[in-house]
C-alpha cells in the first residue's frame, strides 16, 4: 500500500489477513478509498508513487 511517502507492503500469503482487515487498511472512516486503486493480477496498488507504477507498467 502506497499512501503519502510511507509505504506498507502486505504479503497476502504470510500474513492472512481477513476481509474485514485488508478493508479497513484500504478504505478511511467513511467507508470509500482513501486513495487510488489499481489491481493488476496478483498485485494491489493503493496510492500513488511514481515508482510504483513505473515498475507495474513499464
């Protein structure tokens, strides 16, 4: 997850989080995206960096 200039990467396989959980990492007290989304794959971007999506699209 990419938000501002900090970063979470979250490894869906070790750490197993519910439904419920990977929501609230995503979405912000009202319920919507606290930021852009993009799926692609396997991979899940919330945010935006330059270099993150460099390395999804080029």
């Amino acid at each position: 997850m990419a938000r501002g200039k900090s970063f979470r990467h979250v490894n869906m396989k070790s750490e197993r989080l519910s439904n419920q959980e990977l929501t609230d990492l995503i979405t912000g007290r009202s319920g919507t995206l606290r930021a852009p989304a993009i799926c692609r794959g396997k991979t899940l971007i919330v945010g935006y960096s330059d270099a993150l999506y460099e390395k999804l699209f080029v």
